[in-house]
C-alpha cells in the first residue's frame, strides 16, 4: 500500500484562537496550573454525567479484576514476589540501571539519561528534527504525559499523534486523560460520537457522517482515521512497561495493537522510560506479565506483549533510542518510606477501587497521576511547595483498600499519612504560602497543644467550658465566623457544651464514701 502523501496541516484551534498542528486542550500548559483538589473536586462533583460514566466504568474494571483473582491461587504470593523485586531494584538501582545500558547499547539501542521533563522533551525534539520528521505517532504513555511531550513538540513545529482508542479521544475531544489505564473513562459513547464527528476531519480522514454511538462503528472510524497516520510514520514515541536489565530489552504491553503498528512501521522509535521501570532477569518479568493484566483491565494475559532487544535488520525500526528519565525520582527513592511508591507498575486498581477517585475523576488531581498513586507519588515527585501537590495527601479517607488491591502491596496509607506529616511541617517552616484556612487550623492546634501540655491548663479550659455550658443553657451551636469551624458546623450537629466536666460529675456522684 502507498504511504498518503499529505501530512500534519496547521488548523486554528476554537480554544486558542491559533494555529494548531494538533488539539490543543482545555488546559494548556502543565497540570500545576490547574486549582488544588478540594476546588477541583467540588466542581467534579457537580458533573452528574461524568460521576455516572465513572461509576459504571470502574465498577466494571473492579467486577473483572476480582474474577482474574479468584481465579489465580497464588495471587498473594505473586504480590509478594513482586513487591521483593521492586524493593531489590531500588536498593541497587544504581547497578541495574549500569547493566541496562551496556546490554541495551550492545543490542544497538542508543541510551540517554534525563535529569528532567525538559531534558527528555528535548532529546525527542532533537532525534525528530535531525531524522527530518514532522509529525511522530504515539504508543499510549503515561510518562510523556508526565513531561508534556506532546505541548513540547507542539511548540517545535512536530505533530505528536495519539494512536491508543482512549488516547485519541482524549486528544481529538481537547481533554486530558482520567485514568492512567483508560485515559477517557470519564466520556460515554455518545460523547465520543459528538468528538469524533466534530474533530477527525479537522486533522486528517473524517468520521463517517451517518456513524453512530455503536462502540465497533466508533473503533472502525479510529482505525481509519488512524491508518493513515500510521503509514506515512517515520518515527515512534512510546513509554516503556519494564526495562529487562539482564537481557537489555524494553516491554511495551497493550491491549488494542495500535502499539504494535507503532512498533513496527516507523524507521525511528524514542521511548521514555522512569528509571524505576527496570527489572533485573527476564525471569522476573514473568511475576509482572501475571499481576499487570489482571490488576489493569481484569484480563488473564494483555493482547499485545512487545519485547524489544534491539535493532534488527527488517524487522522492526532501524534505529532505537531510549530515555532513561529521572524527573523527582531519585528524591522519592531516599524518602525511607516514601519510597515504597516506586513499585507501581501503573496497573491502576487502585483508582478503580478508591471511592474518592470514583466520584471527582482523574482531573481533580492535577496530574496525570490521579487518585491514590497520584496523591502520594506527585509531593514526592514535585515536592509540596505548590497547592495542587500540598493538598494531595488529603484526598484520601484512608480507607486502605487500595492497599488491599495493590498487586505490588504499596502501602498507600502509611506514605499518605507520612506526607501529610512533610506537608505540615514545611508550613510550620514558612516553606509553602499559608492560606487562611492554613493559619488557622494551625492557631488551633497550637491552642490544643498549650491545652493538652499541662494539667493545670486542661483544668482551666474545663472550668471555662463549665461556664460556657451554663450561659448558653443547652444551646446548639451553629455557624460561627471562623473559617474552619465554619465548614465544620455548616454540615455537622455539635452536642451541647456540658455544664460540668467529667471530673466534676465523678467527684459529685462516685467519690468514695457518698
């Protein structure tokens, strides 16, 4: 088949008023622009759509993943194996990260190190334009979501397109992803048919006018649009599930094998891979390959398993980068606890049991990283200065089933707790700005310590709250003007303020000889 001559053409986008290679979405730039969680949360929730798509989505993905387990005896044993593996990767990952490059560049893979997003963003830049390409196609990926790789490229005349379902929905419907395993989770099938009649023509083979919300009618028209695109590539991006150390080989796993015609038709493939992707054997890949299916979309075993040891003449891309990319991560590894975070293998379960995530959506997180893993890996990896990262740790109830779920046994709970300890104490240091509400839950505290630190100060309040008790004459307090208190008794009945303390009663009615 003839490769299609045209290729990307600059469209004015409606939401900038520029023109665009490719759609620009909502919120332009990185996710720290975005207002911090509890803002964000309360405008999620007045989305009834959206918390009807998410509900049915995740109870779905929750249903299948506990059949694949029930069905898998040595389910515990395999999370315990796994976790073992991770933990022996980061104690020595600076000896596993050695060993991948010098067996990756002897399989003829050309090795870079990435300090940071922009670092990486530029290396992929810089392959691109020295290989003549304007346009790359995408392998679904979490970590280029992390840098912003597609608004980098953007920016230097490159058209980045997404070639996963969801992805491209995303992309077409100027969105960010929701979910790191099903990115448009948050969008029901006649909300796709709407993006996809209004926006494939725009950039490439249009949608069928008479197409309906029927799912094969919705993926045929993908496949088409995307075809084109796939074979006039000259050049790959994807992520990377693992980085075998032992074998010098990269796993990509997916599920629609749009990842495999990424992997195979371009000349060029650059992948971005975490550092924490590495595994030491091959044998250990086969503990993951177990885990990852099951714990992601309740499926024994993914589709599309791609593992790559190099450059081979005909098959497959001719020139191979990776970027081993850093980006916070070694700050999380010398975090004792923390730490324990970079054993996620973005299987996602714990979004999909977390009934905060289910509610707000992906987008409330600020980050590509939503729910559990996001709350407590994001302040790791961008540390706590900004709103959006400080206010993570609390979106959580701490109900530990993502423990439970975990196929890796990340202890959520612990690290959450453990970062709301960090979070409190750089606003004590004066290290992050203080909001009102700051100040005064701090003021508080601080009252509730000189309170709780001496007897003779416990006794005082005591004889205060007495006193209290008897002016306002069994009284309900209701609103009162103080910004913490106030959202407190907006929603809750506080009981009457006793008229003596428990001291008192015991010492009128059990004192010895009465």
């Amino acid at each position: 088949m003839q490769k299609p001559a045209t290729g990307p053409v600059r469209v004015v986008d409606g939401n900038q008023g520029v023109a665009r290679l490719t759609p620009a979405p909502t919120q332009p730039g990185t996710y720290l622009g975005m207002p911090k969680f509890p803002k964000a949360a309360k405008k999620a929730l007045e989305l009834g759509v959206q918390r009807k798509n998410m509900r049915n989505a995740t109870t779905t993905i929750r249903n299948k993943r506990a059949m694949r387990v029930e069905e898998t005896p040595d389910w515990e044993e395999l999370r315990t194996a796994a976790a073992a593996i991770k933990d022996r990767v980061g104690r020595h990952l600076d000896h596993y990260l050695v060993q991948a490059e010098e067996n990756l560049t002897r399989n003829g893979v050309h090795v870079h190190w990435a300090r940071d997003a922009e670092e990486a963003n530029r290396i992929v830049a810089e392959i691109a334009k020295a290989k003549q390409v304007d346009e790359v196609v995408k392998i679904k990926s979490i970590t280029t979501q992390e840098t912003d790789l597609n608004e980098y490229l953007e920016e230097q005349g490159i058209a980045a397109w997404e070639t996963d379902l969801a992805e491209l929905i995303v992309q077409l419907g100027h969105d960010r992803p929701s979910h790191i395993v099903v990115p448009a989770i948050h969008r029901n099938r006649a909300e796709v048919r709407e993006i996809f009649l209004r926006e494939m023509g725009r950039y490439g083979r249009p949608a069928p006018a008479d197409i309906t919300s029927n799912p094969p009618e919705l993926a045929d028209a993908a496949r088409i649009h995307l075809r084109e695109k796939f074979l006039r590539a000259e050049m790959a991006v994807s992520g990377g599930n693992f980085i075998v150390a032992e074998t010098g080989s990269l796993v990509i796993v997916e599920s629609e094998g749009n990842g495999r015609m990424c992997l195979t038709l371009p000349k060029t493939l650059v992948s971005i891979v975490g550092i924490e992707k590495v595994l030491p054997t091959f044998e250990d890949l086969e503990v993951f390959l177990k885990l990852l299916p099951r714990s992601a979309t309740g499926e024994r075993m993914n589709p599309y398993n791609s593992i790559w040891s190099g450059v081979h003449e005909g098959d497959g891309p001719q020139e191979q980068h990776i970027i081993l990319l850093d980006n916070g991560r070694t700050d999380v590894l010398a975090d004792e606890l923390g730490r324990e975070v970079l054993r996620c293998i973005r299987c996602a379960s714990c979004l999909n049991i977390c009934p905060v995530y289910e509610r707000t959506g992906g987008h409330a997180y600020g980050s590509v990283y939503p729910g559990p893993i996001g709350a407590a890996l994001n302040p790791q990896l961008r540390g706590v200065e900004h709103d959006v990262d400080r206010g993570l740790p609390y979106a959580c109830s701490l109900c530990g089933a993502c423990n439970d779920v975990c196929p890796v046994k990340i202890p959520f709970t612990d690290i959450l707790v453990h970062l709301r300890n960090r979070v409190v104490q750089a606003e004590k240091a004066d290290k992050v700005p203080r909001d009102i509400e700051v100040g005064t839950e701090m003021a508080l505290m601080k009252t509730a310590k000189w309170v709780m630190g001496d007897a003779k100060h416990f006794e005082a309040v005591q004889m205060g709250s007495s006193l209290a008790g008897k002016v306002l004459g069994g009284r309900t307090l209701g609103p009162i003007p103080a910004p913490v208190a106030d959202r407190w008794l907006r929603y809750r009945d506080v009981e009457d303020v006793p008229k003596q303390s428990f001291r008192q009663w015991w010492k009128a009615n059990r004192q010895e000889g009465k």
